[in-house]
C-alpha cells in the first residue's frame, strides 16, 4: 500500500446527533418495525431515537435518508480528491447495524452507506479508515464528556472500559458489530484501516480495545487496527499490523510559539513512542487554524505519519470545517414538525468554504 498521509474527517452529524449513515432493515426484511420498543435503547439523547419516538422507525428512515442524501455526495468525493486527500475517515454508529430494539439490520440495508462511501473512494483512488464513533450505550448515562467543538453532549466513555459486567456487556455489543464489519470488508483493499473505537478513556490492562481486536481477527486476519488510549508495547498481546492514534485539539490558540510547544510535547510524545514499538502514528483528529496549520501538517509529513484533520463539512461553525452548511438547515429534532425536517435536510442550500481549505490543500499537495 502506498503511504497515506493526507486525510481529512467526514463528519456524519446533524446539529444535535445522528449515526453515521443509519440505514432500514432488520434481520428479516426490508420494512422496519412500526415502532422502537419502548425504553430499549440505551442511548435516550439520541438523535434518531428522538425523531423515532416522535414518527416511528419508517418515517425517521425518510428524514435520516433525506439527509445523508444531501449531506456528503460523490462531488464531496471529487473535492476532496481535489484538495490532495488520499484517505477519509468515515464514521459509523451501532445503528448502522441495529433497530432501537435491538434487532439487526440485514446485511444489504446495514452496510449500504458505507459500502456507497467504498465504492466512491475506489473509483478515486482514494482509502478509508472506518471508525467505531457512537456504541451502544454510549450516550445518556453516567459521567459526561465534552467534546471541544460540542456545547453539551453528555457521552459515556467510563462503562465501556472498564472491568465488571457492566462494561464487558457493551465491550460485547460492540465487538459482536466488528466481527460483522471484518467480515464484511474481508480483503477490500480500500479500506486502509479499521479504528476501533473513537477516544476511549483508558482501560486498565487495555481490555476494551484487547477485546475489540479479537474480535477482527478470525474475520480480518491482515487490516491494519487502529488503536487510541493505549501505551503498551503492542508485541506484549501478541498484536500484529497495528497503529497507534491520537487526537489533537490543544493547538486551537493563536499564539503560535505556544501551538509549536504543544505540538513537540503532545504530538511529538506520541510519535516517539510508537517509534519505539516500531509502528506508525496517526494523528485521526485535529483542529488549528493559520500559520499553526501549515507548520504542523508540514511536521507530520516530515514525521511520515498519517493524518485526517477534523472536518470536512460542519453546520455554522466556522474553521472547525473547511465547509459550512448554513444555519438554514438547523432543526429541532424535539419540536419542528415531520415537514419542516423534511424540508430543511431537503435544501441544505450551498456550503462556504473556510480559511483553512486552502491551507489543507497546500499541505496535502506539498
């Protein structure tokens, strides 16, 4: 495989939360169930079991399929060809693959938006890393965490990793959702990678992502896993093809001697210590802005990891994508009508284009 380097994030959210590329089906047929059984999912601030409480399963297929229409296209794949990007990042959600109920989604409707993204990316040239963002149980209980460009999204990152029954039944539900999506892209050279699970807190004796590899490797045997909260030797668990992520977002200031500092003591920590292990480093999310941006994508090529800057596309928020969807297309998944969410993801309206697209572009063409 060539090296891959100049990457950037496909950001599957709408303004409060939803799956990436949610499909219909179960594990029986095409036609979702009339209704989510009551208090079944887990994850009670979720987006889509907002709008499924409110319409029902078929009509919030509808909305979720309106917006994913419109959301990212194959002329997002052409731009993003455009700017120099060699690999996506494409997240997906426990409910890619299951009904609130619990349910499984049959193969074909289960993976047809990533499959889409697949052929898209292949016809490009380019490669994806598929990444576990949102699992089961993940949102709406316990201790909460803010991400840095979300005002108050309570995610639970506790249970998920640590001992007891608790956390090794999600650990369980979330590998069961590998092991289908390492059988399913077995031997697909487009997919670079897969990350296993997105900024999970640390897990004492790293059982939760011990448990994720397991779980690809009697169907994967040869993709290269991405791992994130982890500083053991790989070659202690019997390990092989592994890379070791990290998340950036302490360089957001404008001083830059300050972001050089961060990035030589953060960044720069972290490549020493997969150099170490003898593996590669990927810096899957970031967030800078100017003459930051430029001297650290030129560090990272210098440093030969990969990269994915974090986003491609957002709603009104300015640099934290190089694209930004107008207010316009905001709902209120809680109180706007059936019609008026149809309406809104129906005409998203023209994306504007940021001052750090140009940056990323002479940094991926470099």
């Amino acid at each position: 495989m060539a090296r891959i380097k100049y990457g950037i994030f496909i950001l599957l959210q709408v303004v409060a939360r939803v799956a990436a590329w949610p499909v219909s089906g179960d594990s029986s047929t095409t036609s979702p169930p009339s209704s989510p059984s009551s208090g079944s999912d887990p994850t009670p601030g979720y987006l889509q079991v907002i709008l499924e409480s409110r319409f029902k399963l078929g009509p919030t297929k509808a909305l979720i399929d309106t917006w994913q229409n419109h959301w990212i296209t194959s002329a997002d794949f052409d731009n993003m060809k455009s700017l120099g990007f060699n690999l996506v990042r494409v997240p997906f959600s426990y409910r890619n693959f299951k009904w609130s109920n619990g349910s499984y989604i049959n193969e074909i409707d289960a993976f047809s938006r990533l499959d889409w993204a697949v052929a898209q990316a292949k016809s490009r040239g380019m490669y994806l890393v598929l990444d576990f963002h949102v699992w089961e149980g993940q949102i709406g209980q316990g201790t909460s965490a803010v991400h840095p460009q979300c005002s108050a999204r309570a995610e639970v990152f506790v249970i998920f990793s640590q001992p007891g029954a608790a956390g090794q039944a999600q650990r369980d539900l979330a590998s069961a959702i590998w092991s289908l999506v390492a059988e399913h892209y077995k031997g697909e050279p487009t997919i670079a990678a897969y990350d296993v699970m997105n900024e999970p807190t640390g897990s004492p004796g790293d059982i939760l992502q011990i448990d994720m590899y397991k779980a690809i490797r009697p169907y994967d045997p040869d993709r290269i896993i991405i791992m994130e909260s982890v500083s053991a030797n790989p070659v202690s668990y019997g390990w092989t093809n592994v890379m070791y992520s990290f998340h950036e977002y302490d360089m957001e200031g404008s001083n830059f001697n300050n972001n050089k500092k961060t990035y030589q003591s953060e960044v720069g920590g972290y490549i020493d210590q997969s150099n170490s292990f003898s593996i590669p480093s990927y810096v899957g999310e970031f967030m800078t802005t100017g003459r930051t941006l430029t001297w650290m994508l030129q560090q990272m090529d210098t440093s030969k990891i990969w990269w994915s800057g974090w986003t491609y596309t957002t709603v009104s928020q300015g640099n934290w994508g190089l694209y930004n969807f107008g207010s316009s297309m905001d709902v209120d998944v809680s109180t706007d009508s059936y019609a008026t969410i149809m309406s809104k993801w129906s005409n998203m309206g023209a994306k504007s284009v940021t001052s750090i697209a140009s940056l990323y572009k002479a940094g991926a063409m470099a």
